[in-house]
C-alpha cells in the first residue's frame, strides 16, 4: 500500500469519526475582549523593612551561635 493511498484513508477514518468542535460565543467574545483590551498591571515595591530584617536576624542569630559555642568550650576546658 502506497504512503498518499493510506494517508487518504487515515483522513477519511479521522473525519468520520472526529467531531469538531465549536466553541461557544460567549466564550469567543469573552477571549477577544480581554485580549484586545490591556490589563491592569500594578508592580508593589519590596518596603525596606522586608529587605532589612532577615539581614538582622541572621547577624543577630550567628552572634549568639558563636557565644553559645565560646561558652561551650569555656565550660568544658574548666572541668578538664
């Protein structure tokens, strides 16, 4: 069987047994108004509060792990 005979027979099984579909005109017109039309884009800026905060906490946080060790140590080179 040649290649175009049993591609047009794949074709006509594909039509008989594919519906097509048609999509509802509200929906058509719904997608062509918010395609046509621009949106509202609002960009918020990071406050400063946000940015500064997490900086603090890790500085105040390293200071603390690095006295909690330095204790550590004092502690354990008294008992020996």
């Amino acid at each position: 069987m040649s290649d175009e005979k049993y591609l047009g027979n794949l074709e006509e099984e594909l039509m008989f047994s594919l519906n097509p579909v048609e999509p509802r005109r509200e929906f058509i017109s719904r997608l062509k108004h918010q395609l046509v039309t621009p949106s509202e884009v609002t960009i918020d800026k990071p406050s400063r509060l946000n940015q500064f905060l997490p900086a603090v906490a890790g500085i105040l946080g390293g200071i603390l792990l690095i006295w909690v060790i330095r204790r550590i140590f004092s502690h354990i080179t008294k008992l020996s």
